[in-house]
C-alpha cells in the first residue's frame, strides 16, 4: 500500500503536539550539519526522513540530535526546547513534537489490521479485553509510546502501571508521576496512532 504524507496537531493536556508522516521510501536528502543535525552513527532511511520532515516542517532555525538507543533532542537556536519522539511501521515514518521544558513525549503506530503476537498481551499493564483500545494492537501502541515518554524504553517493561483511568499509567521508580495516553484523531489511515506524555521528575 502507498502512504501518503501528511500532517496534523492535537492537544494533549497543556501541550500542543504537531504530527508529521511520509513513507520511508521517500525521497530523503541528507540534511547536512550545516542544518543542525547532529547524530553518533550513520542514520537510518527512517531517521532520514524523520530529519527530513522535521527539518521542512519542525520549528524553524532548529539543532536536531539524533543518538543511537537514546530519545532524539530538539531545540531552536534560541534554545528553546522541544521533545520529540519518532517511530515507523509498515513502511511510514511519523515524527512528533512539543515545547516545553522537562516534558517527555512518546508516539508509536502500528497498522490497524495487524495481528500481534499472543504473548505480547502478558506483557500488557492491562488485563485482556481492557486497556485504553481493549484490543491488543491498540494497547500496544498505547504502551510502546508510553515506554518512550517514561525514558527507559523496553527496559521499562513491568515498570509502568495501570490506574482506574485507562488512558493513564503510573510510572515507577527511578521515574515517578503518571504517564498520559491519548490516540491521534486525525493520523494516516489504515493506522493505530498513540500518543504519551509525561514530566520529568515526581
């Protein structure tokens, strides 16, 4: 199936998310250092679209670092900051992006008719049949951005728990508060799109 690029914003709490797509075998220039990106390994197509949008559609006049196994950095010449977090699946690549100082920002996707495997739900907050979706492909995306606004990725997993409010996690030490979930009205279709927010500290 060909993906289409597009983009869109939501609110989630105080902050304003802004949303960007493409598909990951889309043209890709290499944006040079001189554009404000920086990175410790060679990157990705994935991360060079990432970049790309970022760099066409993101804040202006920005300095982007990209880090192996490590959440992006984003901030303006200004040094005002951003979070951002970036994931692909199925052949599209979508980036997000707020302002904010101490925020943390997760977004994950997944193709709606995909089938995840059995053993993933053992690994759910959520007991089956319940969780924001109550599906398993929609929990899942909840939890994976939920792993990318807590900061430890899959070494969270078991870390992360679940409260009365379905579309909210706990987070356990060394990074306590709560985590907010919320699924993107207006993304790509054919898509299961899920955004998490967090603070940094308690």
């Amino acid at each position: 199936m060909k993906h289409r690029a597009g983009q869109a914003k939501q609110r989630l709490g105080s902050a304003t998310i802004f949303l960007a797509w493409a598909p990951e075998r889309s043209p890709a220039p290499f944006p040079s250092r001189r554009a404000g990106l920086r990175h410790d390994r060679p990157l990705t197509q994935a991360q060079r679209v990432a970049a790309g949008l970022l760099r066409t559609q993101g804040p202006k006049h920005q300095r982007l670092r990209l880090r192996h196994r490590r959440r992006p950095r984003l901030r303006s010449a200004t040094g005002r900051r951003y979070a951002v977090s970036i994931t692909h699946s199925d052949g599209l690549v979508l980036v997000a992006w707020a302002s904010g100082f101490g925020i943390r920002l997760g977004v994950d996707c997944e193709r709606d008719r995909r089938n995840p495997k059995a053993r993933l739900a053992q690994r759910l907050p959520w007991e089956e049949g319940r969780g924001p979706y109550g599906k398993l492909t929609g929990n899942w995306t909840a939890l994976e951005a939920a792993l990318k606004a807590d900061g430890r990725g899959l070494s969270g997993l078991g870390r992360l728990g679940a409260t009365a409010d379905p579309w909210r996690l706990t987070r356990s030490t060394p990074g306590e508060g709560t985590v907010r979930l919320a699924p993107v009205h207006r993304g790509p279709a054919g898509f299961v799109l899920t955004l998490a927010l967090g603070q940094d500290g308690p």
